[in-house]
C-alpha cells in the first residue's frame, strides 16, 4: 500500500509546501512562527510557502495580528486539487483550441509535402518503446475503443497500469476479451502473477471474457474496433522475443485496416479452437 503522503507529491506541492500542510494537519490553526518552529522550515521561507498553499486554496488565512494559518479539512483538501487540475487542463485546452488555426495553417502543408514521397508500406507501422511509452499508447487504445478490445498477453501483468482506461471501456459498453498464455507454459512466478490478475478480472471486472491459450502466442498487444470491411481498426503488437531485454525492445503501431482485419481473425481463431476457459495446471 502506498504511503498517504504522497499525495502531497501527487497534487504538485514542493518540500516545504508538503511539510508545512502536513504539520497544519497536525496542528490546527496557528500562525506561521509557530508552523516554522515545528517543522523546520526556514522563517525567511515559511511565509511565501504559506501564500503558495493559500493561492490553490489549501489552507485558510485569517486576517489579524499575526495572521493565522488553518488548513482545510483534508477531504476538501483532494477536492480542491481535482479541481485545481481541472481548471489547469480546461485553460491549457482553450491556449491550445485559440492556436489551432493558425498552428494547422503553417504545419499541414509542411507536413503533407515532407509525405508525399512516402509509400504505403512505410505508412504501415510506427514503433515506440517498450515501457512507459508503449504503455500509454495501449492507454490510449483503451480510450479510443468503442465497440470491441482484445487482448492477447501472456500474464497481463501491467492490468494496474490501463486498469483505469479498462473500467472507462466497460463502462462505454465496449466489449473486451483478454486471451492469456496458459499457465502451464509460464514460468512459476509469472503463472502466480497471472493467477492473481485473473482473480482481479473475475471479481471486479466479470464482463471481460477470459480465454487462456494452449499454444505458444507470437505476438503480444492490443486491438481495438476492427472491421472485415478493412476501413478502421487499430493495434499494438509486441513480438515474442524472450532473448532481449524488455528496455531493447520496440512495440509497433498500426491503424492499416486490412492488417488489423488480418490480427482480428487470428484472435477469433484462437479463441475459438486453441484456447480454454479455465485452466488447469499440471
């Protein structure tokens, strides 16, 4: 579990801003000697920290000699900074909606010339890291889907990291299906992280359908709203490569319909004649 302090990291707060509305928690109302005094922030700082806190709408300052500092209850406290961020998206949203025309007017026909050249084949894949980038692209996946996302992992061990993204698809109505690795062809530790994820789908999220399969999968990732009219359609793939390290490797990205057609009808396949529903390990 993780340590509920770190939300004072979370919301953006500083050092000195963390400590000092961790120690008004503590203390109450009180002045900003005194709040300098318990928590070792230097007097020359305190004030300007204070001020910091009070300008997000952290803490309360009330008027009189000296002035007095109280700290909003700490539910308010996580309101303020959903809120807080709220109002930091919708303004950098309306910066980046007053550019817009002027941007697309001076970079899209840059942009269309530099592509001229380039062929269809070239156009079929780009590629990002394994990790956090590949991770926020399946996110993203996740988010986009609005009728179907399939699955194919060996544990679905990063479930924590598009855990959000999933719950928002159900709750779309999306339908999801995740075909794992069967167990008996995972090493130990990598089958008891699978049992453990499968027993989070299965309790909290009971609309995925979950298939495991009993042949070796080539490929990894993610598919979203494939068509077999090949006109939409998008995925990630990972290519099983057990000899190079995760941080050497690439995910590639297509939106090319006909592929992504092509990767739907492996799954379909898959599911349908290589795989069970609940596995039994030997």
């Amino acid at each position: 579990m993780s340590d509920p302090a770190d939300v004072f990291d979370l919301v953006g707060l500083t050092e000195y801003e963390a400590t000092a509305l961790e120690q008004l928690l503590s203390l109450g109302r009180t002045t900003a000697p005194n709040l300098a005094e318990a928590s070792g922030i230097p007097k020359a700082r305190v004030y300007g920290v204070l001020e910091s806190l009070s300008d997000r709408g952290f803490i309360k300052v009330i008027p009189g000699r000296p002035k007095e500092y109280q700290p909003k209850a700490p539910a308010d406290l996580l309101d303020r900074a959903v809120e807080n961020r709220r109002q930091s998206y919708e303004s950098f949203a309306a910066d980046i909606e007053s550019r817009r025309e002027a941007f697309l007017s001076e970079y899209e026909p840059r942009f269309e010339r530099a592509s001229e050249d380039i062929s269809p084949t070239a156009e079929l894949f780009h590629v990002v890291d394994v990790g956090d980038p590949s991770e926020r692209e399946t996110r993203r996946l996740y988010d986009d889907a609005e009728e179907t996302l399939r699955v194919i992992t060996n544990s679905f061990a990063y479930l924590d990291s598009v855990e959000r993204a999933l719950a928002d698809a159900l709750d779309r109505g999306v339908a999801v299906d995740v075909l794992c690795l069967h167990p008996d062809a995972l090493p130990a530790e990598k089958a008891a992280v699978q049992a453990d994820i499968v027993d989070r789908l299965r309790d909290d999220y009971p609309a995925v359908g979950l298939r495991f399969s009993t042949e070796k999968l080539p490929w990894r990732g993610t598919l979203v709203d494939p068509s077999m009219d090949y006109d939409s359609g998008e995925a990630i793939l990972l290519v099983e490569e057990p000899d190079v390290p995760n941080h050497m490797r690439q995910a590639a990205i297509t939106d090319n319909g006909s592929f992504v057609a092509g990767m739907k009808r492996y799954f379909d396949l898959i599911w349908e004649y290589e795989s069970v529903a609940t596995p039994t390990q030997t």
